[in-house]
C-alpha cells in the first residue's frame, strides 16, 4: 500500500517536513481482528515519536497517549463495539528511558476490528487505506493546537 504524507509545519528550530506514515499488510485472525504495524518515517528510517509533538514539546503522557484518541476518532463508525467500546488495540514498544516517552521510535502494533456492516460493504484494500489516513491524521492532529 502507498504511504501517506504527514506535513509537520515549520517550527523556530526546524523547517516543514514531509515524513511518511506506512502499514504493513494485515494479517486477519481466525476471529476477525485485522494485525498490522503502523510507522512514520523519514528519509533516514523510522521517525521518532518527538517528531509529531507540537513545537511547545510533547504533551505528557506517552505518544500512544495522544495519538490512540485520534485514530479511534478518525475511524469512528468503520470500527465494530463490543460493550460500548472500541475494538481498536495499540501498543509501542517501550522508550529506553520510560522518564522520555517521546524518545521512542514511532512504529504502532495495532489490532483493529471492523463493523460487521462496513466489512461487508468495504473491500480490504479500502478499510486498509481508510486506517492509513486515519494513523496519517491522527499524527498531523498531534502537532496542532487545539
């Protein structure tokens, strides 16, 4: 699948930046639950997390903090419930120094499970496309204010 751009405005110390949020292709469990890894990337490698904070510095919390909100946000309504709840799983691997949760490479393990409705109506590679914009945004949505 093609990557998705992330524009990152300019801030006092660094120019725009155009980085590129990626996904692997999803396996699918026996039970319905899409695996995949979600990344940023840059010109040198996987991105670090800091890369998407607002230019104020990083919000507290971990990145997963702030980026989980807006991907379940973003794919509102494509993604099935269970008990009131959002079948919608991420994780990161730990920051070396969990006292930075910043400073962490920005690759996503993610486990989605999509509404029995959209899965029949959508093909993959759509509900695939639609989670990548959603990662995209939810990356861009990070650095701004509001």
């Amino acid at each position: 699948m093609r990557e998705e751009t992330v524009r990152l405005p300019a801030t006092a110390d660094r120019p725009e930046r155009r980085l590129l949020a990626g996904m692997t292709r999803p396996s699918v469990t026996d039970d319905g639950w899409w695996l995949a890894h979600l990344w940023l990337a840059d010109d040198v490698g996987v991105a670090d997390a800091s890369a998407v904070a607002p230019a104020g510095g990083p919000p507290p919390g971990t990145p997963l903090d702030a980026i989980g909100p807006r991907i379940a946000g973003a794919l509102s309504g494509l993604i099935a419930e269970e008990g009131g709840r959002q079948m919608l799983r991420l994780r990161m691997a730990p920051a070396v120094d969990e006292g930075r949760p910043w400073q962490r490479p920005l690759l996503c393990m993610l486990a989605v499970r999509w509404d029995p409705v959209r899965a029949a109506v959508m093909r993959d590679n759509e509900l695939a496309r639609e989670l990548l914009r959603g990662f995209a945004a939810a990356l861009d949505g990070v650095g701004r204010p509001g």
